[in-house]
C-alpha cells in the first residue's frame, strides 16, 4: 500500500472542487442548475488584451522558456498600475513579482517563510486556502475572528492577548472575501503596527478592490507598510481574467527576493502571450472599471431582490464579487445551502466554507447574468 504523505492527512478536497462534482451530476441528470456558488468571472476580457496574446503567438520568442520574474514590461506594467490606482511607487526592478494567478502565491510566500510548527493568523470567515497551505507545510493555523458587530475587522485587543511567539505570517484581506466589508484608514496603520511589533509578516490579499469599490487601497500606501508587509493582486476579477493565470505579488526586495527563490525553483516562467496580454489589460483606462461595475451594479441589485425573497438581509455597502447575506435566525448554512439546491435547483455556497463565524450566512456569487439571476428569482 503506497501511503500519502502525512501532511495530507488534515488536508481536504477543496469544497468547491467536491461541490461543483455534485452540480455537474445534478446538471447531467437534467437539472436545470443556476450556478451562484463559485466567483469566476463570465463576462469578457479587455478585448485588446485577447487581441495581443493572439498576435503575440508569432513572436520570436513566444513559445520558449520565460523569465521567472517576468517579462520586464509587464513589471513595469504591474509598477504603473499600482502608481496610477493606488498611488503606490514601486520599482519594477526589485519590488515586484508577476504570478500565475495570487492564489500560488499564497503557497510560495507561505514556503519562502513558515518553519514546521510555525503559526499563521489566518481570518475566520475567510479564503480557505490560507489554512490549508498553511497545513500543508505543517504549520498551524490560528484563526482569529471577524465578526459583523466589529466590520469584520479583527479585535486588536485580543489579538494582543495571543501567544505570538510563533506567528511568522498573518493573512489579511480587504476588500474582504466573502464578507465584501471594506477596511478603514485606522485599521491599516494597526495592523502595520502590530506586524512591526510583533515581527510577523502581513500579507494583504488584495484582488477585489476594484469591484463594486470607488476607492481601490494597497496596504503600501501605508506609512511603514513595506517593512513588514506584502500584498498580493490578480488580474483574475479586475479584468475577467481568471483561467488566464496572472497575478503578482509586491512588496519590499528582500521579500520579494526570498518568493522569487522558491518560485524559481517550481515553475519556468509564465507563458509569453499571457504576459503580452495581461500588460495591455493593465493599461485599461477609468472607462473599463466603469463599464465593468455597471454591470456588476445591476447583477447585485438583482442578487439583493433574490436574497429578500429567500428572506435573508445583506450590507448594501459592502464591495466584491459576492453579497454575503445573513440567514433569518436560528437557520444553519449548509442546510438552508441543500435545500436552495434540492427545491429550486440553485447553487450557493454556505458561509461555514470560510469558517465557523460564516455559520448563519449565505454567499451569493455575482458572476451570472441579469437574465439567470431573474430566472432564479422567479424559481424562488
Ligand atoms: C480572497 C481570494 N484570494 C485569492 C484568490 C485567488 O485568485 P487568483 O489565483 O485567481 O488570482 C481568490 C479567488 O477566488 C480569492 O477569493
């Protein structure tokens, strides 16, 4: 019997992974699933960005090996972009790293600086691929609350009160995923403050600022950010991009360097016409992210007429991809998740996926069709 390896043993399927294989069988059975589980995005690329992967297939150079830092006007792409959006000054030479897609980026940086034993602060609700690289490199996972009465933003004070001595990294994400609540000016001058404090890394994962959001924030705006702090972008959501694989991760040299050792070692550069396409789209002007939230504007506003008729509440507020809605009382989430699902044949995800304070919440995905979303609205 050939074993797994034991840093396996606490590491499940991804829910989605198991629960899309659920849909597709319901799907091959002839049900007429709405898919508004998962946040991948429908709607079209920047058409200029298609446009300079196809031609780029005839360069030279396209089909061979690639940089591991990528091509150095795509660096000075991601370095313009976070100048204009964020007003963040970066230089393409040595604080910024292209990926493919952030969410490798979260295991690099959590294997370029976590020991066996080392511990991760990572946010409950939240994206759950922090825990589960975090266990897959024998580290462990220490979640600290967020909960609605506090914005979804951590309680400093008890974080204070943690044993931290063994904390090397700890996530943060805002716009939050799933919540959608944004993070203030305060908090992000504390969160500094404590990785300082503290010497923990702080990593922003940042890809939904510019959904559903009229004031995009990198943390590296932030006054002492780039002495403890790395954030990690995608182009997957801001530009319809998410099966293209292009992400970046930016911050000081010497964390970007101890990444790029790791990366260097894993992959052989990303594909020529991908980062060919990806600077184009980096070069969108204000009427892309206009057009794009117009959109999104009117899908959410559907989602919320859907969320009241299955009797939830939502923050009208909140930015991203998703509405997160609260469930009437006393409701649990998978269970109000199976029975959309079995009754009206509507996929949603169950906010415990994020983790135990999701318990009593729904996720709402805004990646459908105005004409899908009002199908599902006339099922329920
Ligand atoms: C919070 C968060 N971080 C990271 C990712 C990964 O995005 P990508 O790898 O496509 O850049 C996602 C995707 O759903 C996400 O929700």
């Amino acid at each position: 019997m050939i074993e797994v390896a034991k840093r396996l043993q606490n590491v499940e399927e991804y829910y989605f992974s198991k629960k899309l294989r659920e849909v597709a069988l319901l799907k091959s059975q002839g049900k007429p699933i709405i898919n508004l589980g998962i946040g991948s995005p429908d709607l079209e690329p920047p058409f200029k960005a298609s446009m300079l992967l196809q031609d780029s297939l005839l360069d030279e150079k396209a089909h061979q090996y690639q940089s591991y830092q990528g091509l150095p006007e795509l660096r000075e792409g991601i370095s313009s972009f976070y100048k204009n959006h964020y007003q963040v000054h970066l230089s393409s030479q040595t604080e910024v790293l292209p990926l493919m897609g952030s969410k490798e980026g979260i295991m690099h940086i959590s294997m370029a600086f976590l020991n066996k034993g080392d511990k991760v602060l990572i946010p409950n609700p939240g994206y759950p691929t922090y825990a589960s690289v975090t266990k897959l490199l024998e580290a462990k996972p220490v979640f600290y609350d967020l909960k609605e009465g506090n914005n979804w933003e951590p309680d400093f004070a008890a974080l204070e009160r943690l044993d931290l001595k063994r904390v090397k990294i700890m996530w943060i994400n805002y716009p939050h995923m799933p919540t959608g609540a944004n993070a203030t000016n305060k908090f992000y001058d504390k969160v500094i403050a404590f990785g300082k404090r503290h010497d923990i890394l702080i990593v922003n994962d940042n890809p939904y600022s510019f959904i559903l959001n009229d004031k995009p924030i990198s943390i590296l705006r932030y006054k002492n950010a780039k002495d403890v702090c790395l954030e990690l972008n995608s182009l997957s959501k801001t530009f319809n991009m998410a099966g293209w694989r292009v992400g970046m991760l930016v911050g000081n040299y010497d964390f970007i360097s101890a990444v790029l050792r790791v990366k260097s070692n894993m992959d052989s550069g990303m594909f020529y016409g991908i980062q060919k396409g990806a600077i184009e789209a980096l070069k969108c002007s204000e009427m892309w992210f206009k057009s794009l939230n117009s959109v999104y504007h009117r899908r959410r506003a559907l989602v919320w007429k859907l969320a009241k008729g299955l009797n939830c509440t939502y923050d009208e507020y909140a930015s991203g991809l998703f509405v997160w809605a609260k469930l009437p009382p006393h409701l649990k989430s998978e269970e109000f998740t199976d029975l959309v699902l079995k009754e009206h044949s509507i996929f949603i995800t169950p906010g415990t996926v994020f983790g135990s304070n999701g318990e009593g919440y729904v996720r709402f995905s805004l990646c459908a069709s105005e004409e899908i979303i009002e199908e599902a609205i006339a099922r329920v």
